[in-house]
C-alpha cells in the first residue's frame, strides 16, 4: 500500500461490551475518537456520555489527549502489527451538584492525621 495503514481500534466499555472494531487513518484525533464513541454509544446503557469532556480514553495505561493523533497517542510495546488495539473508554460525568461541591470542600478541610509513637 501507498498510503499509511489503518489501525484497527475496539472500544471496550465498562460492562465488558465492545464497540468497534473499525479501522481508523493513523492521523485520526483522541477527541473524535471520543465523538465516534458518543455517537455509537448503545442505546440500551445507561449513564452514556454527553460530551467529549465525559470520556477518558485509556490505551496502556495511560489517558490518552484530546488534541493528540493515534500516531502520537500509541504505544507500540505488546501491540502485534495488523491486529486490533483495545483502547478501554471511562465515563466520568463532570460534578455540578452545590451540594456535591460542599461536602467534597468539606471532606477535604476535616482530614484525619495520624501518628505512630
């Protein structure tokens, strides 16, 4: 092939379910990988992400960042050349509750030290 070879991505959600897989260009961004997975969420789960800002996309260890390519987000350790990458998808709802907001403030401010003699 003349071109750069596609790399074959699965999206491995929390209940063990699978999106993909599907082939994507190398030069592909972290953030619309993230909105290829909001769009091809299945209906039927519940807590699905609303925005690209809900989704952490983890490949090795390590989240991967919105504005890097899968070129530059890639680890090639472990990864066999032509098979498929499984990234693992992590949805974290942003908290906008006062309420929430409080009681982590608080929690944060009565800290618990400990001593050993």
């Amino acid at each position: 092939m003349g071109g750069e070879e596609l790399i074959e991505l699965k999206f491995r959600l929390a209940d063990g379910s699978d999106i993909g897989p599907n082939k994507y260009n190398p030069t592909t961004t972290v953030g619309s990988l993230k909105e290829i997975i909001i769009s091809q969420w299945p209906q039927g789960k519940q807590n699905g992400p609303k925005a690209v800002s809900d989704v952490k996309l983890i490949n090795a260890g390590r989240i991967l960042e919105n504005n890097k390519t899968l070129t530059e987000s890639r680890v090639p350790v472990g990864e066999m050349p032509g098979g498929t990458v499984t990234m693992h998808v992590v949805v974290q709802h942003p908290m906008v509750d006062k309420k929430n907001e409080k009681q982590l403030a608080d929690a944060a401010n009565n800290r618990c030290s400990c001593s050993i003699l």
